[in-house]
C-alpha cells in the first residue's frame, strides 16, 4: 500500500525525505566515481523533488496565510510578498 500523507506538514517533510534520499545517492555516485550522466540524471531528480516540495509549500500559503490576508484587506502586502520570492536573484 502506497504512503498517503495526512496533511501538509507531512506532505512536505515527506518530500524532503524524498529529496535527502536523491541527494544522499548522489553524493554516493561521486564518491565512487559514477558516470557523470547518471550523476546528472540523479541531480535532475532532486532539482524535481525540492520544486514539488515548494509547490506544495506555496499552495498551502495561498490557501491559508494569504487568502486569510486577503480577507483583513492586506492583499497587496500578500501579493508583495509573494512576488518578492519569485523575484529573488539566486
């Protein structure tokens, strides 16, 4: 039977074990010399895995922290907020 998280908090720690997993085996693959391409494969796996996790994370703030800021008449401040992520420089 598959693993079905209960709720959000364990939707996204769930994840993130996911991505630790991918990340672990990646530092396996380097460290026993592994074929570049397969290490970059495993590495396209935890680029995937962290942006379903920050799905996940952003979904729940918009239906809670933000639709509740909407509600007191703070949308702007929430939409700021929001872009001001989307808008960082890595």
């Amino acid at each position: 039977m598959a693993y079905r998280p209960k709720d959000t908090q364990e939707r996204i720690y769930h994840r993130l074990r996911i991505t630790k997993g991918h990340l672990e085996k990646i530092m396996k693959m380097v460290q026993e010399d592994a074929y570049c391409i397969d290490v970059l494969h495993q590495m396209q796996a935890v680029e995937s895995a962290l942006k379903q996790t920050s799905n996940v994370v952003l979904e729940n703030h918009l239906q809670t922290c933000v639709s509740d800021a909407i509600r007191k008449g703070k949308d702007k401040e929430a939409i700021a907020e929001i872009m001001q992520v989307f808008n960082k420089k890595s």
